[in-house]
C-alpha cells in the first residue's frame, strides 16, 4: 500500500498519510460484549453489540498486514478502587456494582476475565493495550505520549459504545488534534438509535469532531 490513501468518508473524503496513522479498538471487553459483565448490570442487552466484531476483525486483520500501529483499550479499575471515583461506583441502581463479585469475576476490574478483550479481537504480541479509568482513552493513560512517540496524526477509531468510549475518546483526540476516522459498523450501541446520533454528532458541521466511513472504505483505502 502506498503511504497515502483516500478513505470515502462523511462528511467528506479524507486523505491519510497511513504511516502517521493508528488504529484504536476501543473497550471490545467481556464485561460489556458478554452476559454477565458490566454491561448487562447496568440493564443493557448486550448482543447489540456483537454486529461491530466482524466489521472490527476484517480492519484489524488489514491493521496488521500492513505493520499499522494497534492500540486496544480497555475501561476497568484496580482491585482497591482508588482509581473508581465514588461518582461511578454508586451511581444507578446497576445489579451489580463496580468491583462486586460477578460469573466473570469483579465486575470492571482489571485482572479479571470479564475485564479482558473477547477471544476473536485478542492483541497480539506487540500491539499496545491502554487500561483506562474513564470513558475517554486519553484521560488518566499514556496514550497520547504513546501516539507522539510513534508520529501518530490520525486515528481509526471503532469500538464500544458509540455514544459513550467512542465520542468520548474521539472527542479528547479531536482537541488534541488527531484527524479521526471513526468505522461506523465498527462502533455498536445497546441503543441502536444512540449509535446512529453518535455516528451523526461526529461528522455533522463540516466533521465537528471526524469523519465516519463504513468499514469497506476503510479496508479499500488500506488495501
Ligand atoms: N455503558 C456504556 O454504554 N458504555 C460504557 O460504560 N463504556 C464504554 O462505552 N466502553
């Protein structure tokens, strides 16, 4: 592939320089993909978001052939809490809380099974994993010293949720000024209608915020 390539995005085109550019796998863990984890005690359905593993598969794959910086992230606690605010410990009524023994361990707790990726987008040896506490990638991590480090300018950006760690880390890469690229069928949402006003709220106003292309323009521009 050439250095260069023209994704066909939304609102408008956009042209990459793929050395300078990363692909971020946002929070593709069990404990929102799978019954269970964090996810389903907050009320949620969790098989909504299985649609966005294929489409997060075929980039990822095309990530790797072609030698493209992988950062995968994952939203979870340490085992004491201390870096759970209070705020998101008790909030809701969720069945069960942050840090309480679920079947796939504590929920959203590092080190447990449910915090971890799901088997089908595993990183491989090599590829960077950011444990992060909140819903933005760049809070509280070392993402963006990462991201300089590797001359990293835009980023493809595909996950879940759409409108909850997506917006949220696209929003903080927005400012920080990465040229972002967010894979619609790689982003899912328990709430279909969330997801398709997430996908809108980004590349409304000339890309407020990014672009967004299905993942078939993505793998062309990479191929
Ligand atoms: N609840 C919900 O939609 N999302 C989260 O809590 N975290 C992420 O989006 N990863």
């Amino acid at each position: 592939a050439s250095a260069t390539a023209t994704i066909t995005a939304e609102p408008e085109p956009i042209t990459l320089d793929l050395a300078a550019t990363a692909l971020v796998i946002i929070d593709m863990q069990r404990d929102f993909m799978e019954p269970g984890g964090f996810g389903e005690t907050l009320g949620n359905d969790v098989s909504q978001l299985a649609r966005a593993v294929a489409p997060i598969a075929n980039v990822l794959a095309a990530a790797r052939d072609m030698g493209m910086l992988v950062v995968h992230t994952r939203e979870g606690h340490k085992p004491d809490l201390s870096d759970a605010p209070p705020a998101k410990v008790e909030r809701g009524a969720p069945s069960l809380r942050i840090g309480d023994p679920g079947p796939m361990g504590r929920i959203l707790i590092r080190g447990e099974p449910g915090h971890d990726i799901i088997p089908a987008l595993y990183p491989a040896e090599g590829e960077v994993v950011i444990d992060k506490p909140g819903k933005g990638a760049f809070y509280a991590t070392e993402l963006g010293n990462i991201l300089k480090q590797h001359g990293i300018a835009n980023l493809l950006v595909c996950g879940v949720t759409t409108e909850v760690c997506v917006n949220t880390t696209v929003r903080e890469a927005n400012d920080r000024g990465y040229r972002c690229v967010v894979i619609s069928d790689g982003c899912a949402s328990y709430f279909p209608e969330f997801h398709e006003m997430g996908l809108r709220m980004i590349k409304a106003q000339g890309g407020i915020f990014g672009w967004v292309a299905p993942s078939a323009a993505v793998l062309e521009a990479m191929s």
